[in-house]
C-alpha cells in the first residue's frame, strides 16, 4: 500500500539504465509511434509574443464532435497554442443530462510517450472505474513525444506550446460547453506523470492533486537529458528543439523540471509511484522492466527535494514492476483517493 516517504530497499544506476534504454531502441511509452513527423523549424527569431498570448487573442475553438457513446465524446480542438488541430476524448458524468444546472470537477489523465489521447480508455478500466464518480474525465493529446511542454524550437515565436493548450485552453472551452467548475486533478504516465507534476508546479493553485506514474519528475537528474533527448528523437525531431541544450540552457530546463520547482507544490496534494524494474515478476517484459528501471533513481530524488521542501506527498516505491499499463492501472486506483480529494469530493467517493 503508498505510504508517506518509504524509502526503496533497492538501488540502480539511473545512467547505465538510461544506457541500456538507448542501446535497445526503446524510450519512455508502450505503444507504437503514431508516425514520425518531419523536425519542426526552429528559424532564431527575435521576441515575440508567447503561444500563450496567441491563444488568448485568438482563442480555442471546438471543430469537431463524434460521439461514441451517451457519455463520451471526442473532440477536435482548434490550438492557436499549439498551432494545429488536435483531438481530445470526454467522459462526461452519469448525471450530466439529469442534472443541468450543475458544475463538475474535471479530472486530466495524460498521455505516454509515443501514444495518444485514447491510451488510458484503451489500456485500463478507467470508464468503469469513474462511472460513479461526478467528475468530468479528459484525456487530451499531447503531440507525437507525449511530453505536454512549451517547446523552445531554438526562439521560434511558433514554437508549439502543448502546457497552454492542456492548462489554459482546454479549462476554458469545458467551462462554457460542458458545465466545468474550478476544482481539478491531474494524473499521467511517464512523459504524462512529467506533465502532471510540472504543471503543478508551474502553475501553482491550479490543480488540487497531482500523480505521477512512473514519471519523469527530475528531468535533470543523473541520465534523464540523455532519456527526455531519445524520446524526442525517436519521433524524428531535434533534442534541442524541446528546451535546448541540457548544459547551456540549463535555466530553461529548470524552469520545466518538477525537483526543481519543488517548493512551488506546495499546497498540491501528491501522489507518486515508481517501480525499481528489475528484479521484475514480468518475465515476458524485459524492456519495461529496464524501463522501469531507469527512472528509479530520479523519483527517489524528486522525493528527497520535497522532503527537504517539506511537501507531503504519497509515495509508493516499490520492488519490481514495468513501465506498463499493468502496474500504471494498479497504481491510479491506489491513488484515487488523492485525485479525489483534490477535486472536491468528500473522502475519495462521489
């Protein structure tokens, strides 16, 4: 069961493990890439007004609705922070229609590496799950990387900002076409528990709770450049073109690193999961296993900053395990307690 702070029994190398990663051409996700796009231009380029000041000029506009159910429906959502249409999936609450003039709490769960807005629906019982829960469930796209960020593309004023498009522009078009109120949690896997954890941190107050699975949450630990530059090249684009160069714009690293920011979750209820990889039960997922593994040493590092921050936090460390659905699913139930908490509802229940 999570605990507060349990400290790991086991130790491994976050580098050699990183090692081990590249030398087997995986990266932080499960699922096949959903094709390589061509590297984005990255022209230098003086000042400009931010993705986030577009997209309030502009604004998000919902293009699209399909509807696969009575209670889930995927959106096609015009980005100006991003640039580009991208998709969402909603769940809505069992009493949405019942109950018209009510307000939801939305819940966000994001995306891995290399995979798409419909994993969590796809790979876990999460429907079933929340079926009694009255919250609004949002799944949105976070590009080919799974790394939902503000891009640096070398200055480009067009640089796209996925951070905006999930924190500013989803929140404000759920609020005028799907009745959703203030209260909100955040959760992801890999690159997504990067996610949840670094816009808790960068905005603080916005989420009530935050969870990470098998996150990257010290991106500048030991090893992890060398993982957060794979991810991105595997989809065909330039390391550099996420936040630079590791050492020379190490401001900029720091300023999206969650162990770096750690005092600015304060207030935000945390959850934290991580697995040790090998030793792993899973012998048929070798990968994962040393997937798993390679990040070991950076979440028990991000748990130390908070300790030194004192930020409570729930942490569930344990022996074992791969970087798959198979403990992620385990891991967001033990978890839902927190998620719910921040979200407003009494105790964990509906």
């Amino acid at each position: 069961m999570p605990h507060k702070h349990r400290r790991p029994r086991k130790k491994l190398a976050a580098l050699a493990a990183a090692t081990a990663l590249l030398a087997t051409g995986g990266a932080l996700g499960t699922s096949t890439a959903q094709g390589a796009p061509a590297a984005p231009a990255a022209p230098a380029a003086p000042a400009a007004p931010p993705a986030t000041a577009r997209a309030a000029a502009e604004g998000p506009r919902v293009v699209g609705e399909k509807w696969l159910d009575a209670r889930t429906v995927d959106l096609t959502v015009d980005s100006p922070a991003v640039g580009k249409q991208l998709p969402v999936r909603v769940i809505l609450p069992a009493r949405f229609e019942e109950q018209p003039d009510r307000t939801w709490p939305v819940l966000y769960l994001l995306q891995g590496a290399h995979d798409d807005y419909t994993s969590w629906t796809r790979e876990t019982d999460v429907e079933e799950f929340l079926a009694d829960k009255d919250i609004i469930t949002v799944l949105p796209a976070s590009g080919p990387t799974g790394i939902p960020t503000d891009w640096w593309n070398h200055g480009s004023p067009t640089a796209p900002d996925y951070e905006a498009f999930q924190v500013e522009e989803l929140p404000a078009l759920l609020r005028d076409s799907y009745r959703a109120n203030g209260n909100r949690s955040v959760a992801g896997v890999s690159t997504g528990g990067y996610g949840a954890m670094a816009f808790a941190a960068r905005h603080p107050g916005t989420f009530g709770a935050a969870a990470s699975y098998s996150g990257v949450v010290d991106t500048t630990a030991l090893g992890m450049p060398t993982v957060m530059n794979a991810i991105v090249a595997r989809e065909l684009l330039l390391p550099s073109a996420l936040w630079g160069s590791p050492l020379l714009h190490r401001a900029n690293w720091n300023s999206h690193n969650p162990a770096a920011l750690a005092e600015r979750l304060a207030g935000t209820r945390l959850y934290v999961s991580q697995g040790s990889g090998i030793p792993s039960s899973d012998f048929g997922n070798l990968e994962g296993a040393v997937l798993e593994g390679t990040l070991w040493n950076q979440a028990r590092s991000f748990d130390r900053k908070l300790d030194r921050a004192g930020i409570p936090a729930t942490v569930h460390f344990y022996s074992g395990g791969t970087h798959a659905w198979s403990s992620w699913q385990r891991e967001f139930k033990a978890s839902w307690p927190t998620l719910a908490a921040g979200l407003g509802l009494p105790s964990g229940v509906s």
